[in-house]
C-alpha cells in the first residue's frame, strides 16, 4: 500500500477519514498537506496509527417521490426569491441612510408664515389696536 497523496509513493503511517466518510491513508510527510486542505475546505479530518482502511462507499442516491421533488423545487425557488428580496432590502435601507444623513446635513430653513401664525406677513406693517 502507498500513501494515497498523489504523486507519493511512501509507504503509509496514517489512515485518515475526512468528515464525509472517505478514508485513505498517507505518510507522516503529507499530513500537514491534509490538514491544511481541510482547512481550506472548511471540513474536518480525523488521522489515528494502525488502523486498516475500508472501501470508501459513497452515499446512495434514493428514488424521491415526485411529491417530494416538487416541493423541494418550490422550497429552492422560495430561498431565491428570499435572498433577492433580502439584497433589495439592504439597498433600500442604504438607500434611506443616505438620505437621512443628507437631510441632516442641510441648514435648518427659517421659520416662513405658515410655521408660525402669530407673526405678521412678512412686508406687511402690524395693525393697530381697536382697527379691522
């Protein structure tokens, strides 16, 4: 048996099994190479000594009702249309940020007749007591 790295022919210290259920072996060589290539993948890897490998089998695929395929289109349909929804609504809460910062940026407008009653029209002279 050789170490199953491509490209390796040194005899095997370790058997590893990645989290999905394949198993291979290495030396002691490739398995900081192992390590780190689990890493990238986000994935876990379990290495032990002495240990003997079995046939890898992958998962089997069953037969799904048509009921189920169905529904499992309508679910990855619904994810989309949430994340697009979901991106939407970060731009337009972007999009309010922004113009409420450059609403607060502007200077406050004066007072005009309409905000405040009790002020003469601006040009007009203020009526005296006693005249309509």
């Amino acid at each position: 048996m050789e170490c199953t790295v491509e490209g390796c022919e040194e005899t095997p210290t370790l058997h590893f099994t990645w989290a999905w259920g394949e198993e291979g072996a290495c030396c002691d060589a490739h398995r900081s190479y192992l390590e780190s290539k689990a890493s990238q993948l986000g994935r876990t890897i379990a290495f032990e000594r002495g240990s003997t490998l079995r046939d890898y089998k992958p998962p089997v695929v069953r037969d799904l009702s048509p009921e189920l395929g169905a529904l499992r289109m309508q679910n990855a349909e619904l994810m989309e249309r949430v994340k697009k929804d979901q991106e939407t609504i970060g731009l337009l809460e972007a999009k309010i940020y922004e113009l409420q910062s450059k609403l607060a940026d502007q200077p406050a407008a004066p007072p005009t007749a309409e905000s405040s009653p009790a002020s003469p029209p601006s040009g007009a002279a203020p009526r005296a007591r006693g005249s309509r």
